[in-house]
C-alpha cells in the first residue's frame, strides 16, 4: 500500500483521504437510516444512497487511475533502466576497443558523466594535471582532439547503427509515399479528360 501511494502528490493524498472518510461517513449513516430510525426507503434515505454511490464511485475511479498510473510509472522505470544498462554496456565495449588503461577508463566514464577536471581529480584523489595527462592520452587513442570531440565519438558510435536502419526505413517509406502520390496524381489527370469528354458527348448527344 504504502508502494502504491509513494510520489503521489500531497493535494491528491488529502483528496482521496476525504473522499473515503465521506465514504464512510455515509456508509455508517446509512445502517442507522435503514436498521435503527426506519428511513429505509424514504427521499431522505434515497439522496444519501445516491450520494453514497456517487463519493463510492469517484474513489473506486481514482484508486484505479492511481494503480494504472503507477504500473505505467514503473514499466517506465524498468525500461529506462534496460536502456541505461545497455547504454552503458555500449559506453564500455567502445571504450575497452580503444584499449585504455584503468586509470583512463575511470577519467573517460568521469568525461561523459560532465565532471570538470578539477573535480575529476579530487574525485579520484589525483593532482589536476596529472587528469589533463591522462585526458590527452585516452583522447589520443581515441582518435580525438579534446572532450567535446571525445564525448561526440562516443554519441556518434552508439547511434551510428540506429541512424543506419532508420535511414533504410525513412528511405522506403519516403519511396513508397512518393509512389502512390504519383499513382494518384497520374489516376487524376487520366480520369479528368475522360470524365469531361464523356460529357461533353452526352451533351452534344442531347
């Protein structure tokens, strides 16, 4: 339960709290109504009822809502976490092809997480020039020239097969879009001389 309503705003809390103390308020009204004063049946007792029904209804609703509101939260969560792993993983094999040494890989992933150099170093208890050494160094099997440049291969090579197959795919659809625009506007142009000389027969006729 406590799952249930964690991260849900504090207005809502309160609103689902009166809703079900209003509920309940009802309910307990409504057994003394029937069971104990005889109103069972009467005007004052079918309002009641019917407002019963209705403070019922709107909590059973929003609970619902709340519960399929937090099953979408954490398919979300569980998906931005694969993504994150394999996103990592990928990180790491691009990494580990450029053969970097120990100290490299932890100045690398520091780089693509956006520490500065400074705390690179106090982070990893080293001086700050002895970071900017190990920088030019995975920078220089790299293949690149400075952090921008190293961060951008990086993004470059993880999307590099993506942007491949969503070309393929762009590039079809587009063919395919530009085939049947061109079939229609072809069926277009046959059609129109032959619908106005037809009628232009028909009229000649007549």
């Amino acid at each position: 339960m406590n799952d249930l309503f964690k991260g849900v705003p504090k207005r809502r809390m309160l609103a689902l709290a009166m809703l079900a103390l209003a509920m309940l308020f009802f309910a307990y009204d409504l057994v003394v109504d029937a069971f104990f004063e005889g109103e069972f049946g009467s005007p004052h007792f079918v309002i009641e009822a019917f407002v019963f029904a209705a403070v019922s209804w709107t909590l059973v609703v929003n609970l619902r809502d709340l519960v399929g509101l937090r099953a979408r939260l954490e398919q979300e969560q569980n998906r931005n976490r694969m993504l994150a792993g394999e996103l990592a993983a990928g990180i790491e094999e691009q990494i580990d092809a450029w053969r970097l040494t120990r100290s490299e890989k932890e100045v690398a992933w520091l780089i693509i997480k956006g520490f500065r150099f400074a705390e690179i170093a106090d982070l990893r208890g080293v001086k700050e020039t002895t970071t900017r050494l190990q920088a030019s160094a995975l920078y220089a099997k790299a293949g690149v020239s400075g952090r921008a440049e190293f961060v951008a291969e990086i993004v470059h090579q993880l999307l590099m097969p993506i942007t491949e197959d969503e070309l393929r795919e762009g590039t079809a659809g587009i063919r395919a879009s530009a085939t049947e625009s061109a079939s229609a506007g072809a069926g277009l142009a046959t059609d129109g001389p032959q619908e106005d000389a037809s009628t232009v027969r028909r009229a000649t006729r007549h």
